[in-house]
C-alpha cells in the first residue's frame, strides 16, 4: 500500500523516516516503509465471486424471466427488445458515473453507494406496490392481469379516406371551371 509501512503488527501511513503519528510505533519498533501487506486481500476476490454466484443463481435471471412473461403474445419479442435495450442503457449510465461520483468533489466516497443503494430501495419499493404475483399462471392468465380496462374496448375500425371525385375543379379568378372528366381507363 503506497504511503504507508509496517510498525509493531500494524499498517500505518508514514514517510521513509518513520510514521506521521508516533503514537502508533513505539520508538523501540521496527519501522518498515511501503512493505505493508494486506494477508486478508484474497477474501476480497472470494467475496466478489460468491456475491456473483448467488446473484446469477437468484436475482440475476429474474428481470428476464419477468419480461418474458408480462407482456402480449403479439408484443413480446419487441418488448422484450426494449427492456433488454433499456437495461444495458442504465448499466452503461451506473458504471460510467461510477468513477465520477465517488470522487471526493462530487459526493464522499461512500456516498456514491449510498445514491444507487436509495434508488434501488425506492424500485423496489415501487414494484412491491406494483408488480403482481405469476406464480403458477400461464401466459394468457398472466397477460389478463396486465391488461388495463381500455385494453379490453372494441377498435374503432380505421376511417377509410373517400375516393377521390372522377371530377376535378380549378379555380381561376374566383370561378370554377369545371375540367373534363378524367378517362377510368388511364386510372
């Protein structure tokens, strides 16, 4: 670890002549600069992996099974395409502001973790309210409980644009002059 050295079993920061603070080594202590080892640093690594692990295994499939689930037949793969699309947005956006807001100026070091823990809680919070059970429904019940009451309404058949008249008027001077009829054949 840069700036620090090893006095009497403990890692303390310090310069080449000895610690900033002579409380921490005892003037009768070895003094050893810049050789403080960490002996807990692979518990870091083995932490990191089973984080990993348990959260491929739990939490990690679950946005993709709830999106295959919840939306329309006729909507699915384009629905699925935009979730898909919007969660590797907010990853790109989480890890690309990361380095920024953990920077003393921007926010203190822990409060970085703080910000993104807040709003995840507040997701959460928020599809506690709002997400239904699907456990043990198919896809047709599943699809009904997403289905909002305006869902439900017959469509209004699309209003076809009359046909154009065989006719045609041009206004010259404030009068209509009727032309010729056009030919149906040349239509």
């Amino acid at each position: 670890i840069p700036g620090c050295g090893y006095c009497n079993g403990v890692c303390v920061s310090g310069s080449p002549e000895g610690p900033f603070n002579d409380q921490q080594c005892p003037a009768n202590s070895d003094w050893v600069f810049e050789s403080c080892k960490n002996e807990y640093g692979f518990l870091t690594v083995i932490f990191i992996v089973v984080y990993l692990l348990a959260f491929g295994i739990g939490m990690g499939g679950l946005p993709w099974t709830i999106n295959s689930e919840i939306y329309p037949q006729k909507y699915r793969s384009s629905a699925v395409s935009f979730s898909t699309a919007t969660n590797w947005i907010c990853n790109l956006i989480s890890s690309s502001t990361f380095l920024s807001l953990k920077d003393p100026a921007a926010l203190i070091s822990y409060g970085t973790f703080w910000l993104y823990g807040t709003v995840s809680l507040m997701g959460l919070v928020w599809l506690c309210f709002v997400m239904p059970e699907t456990k043990g429904l198919s896809l047709e019940e599943i699809e009904d409980l997403f289905r909002r009451d305006r869902d439900n309404e017959p469509r209004k058949p699309k209003q076809l644009l009359p046909p154009p008249p065989l006719a045609a008027t041009v206004v010259l001077e404030e009068e209509k002059v009727p032309l010729d009829f056009v030919d149906q054949a040349s239509i």
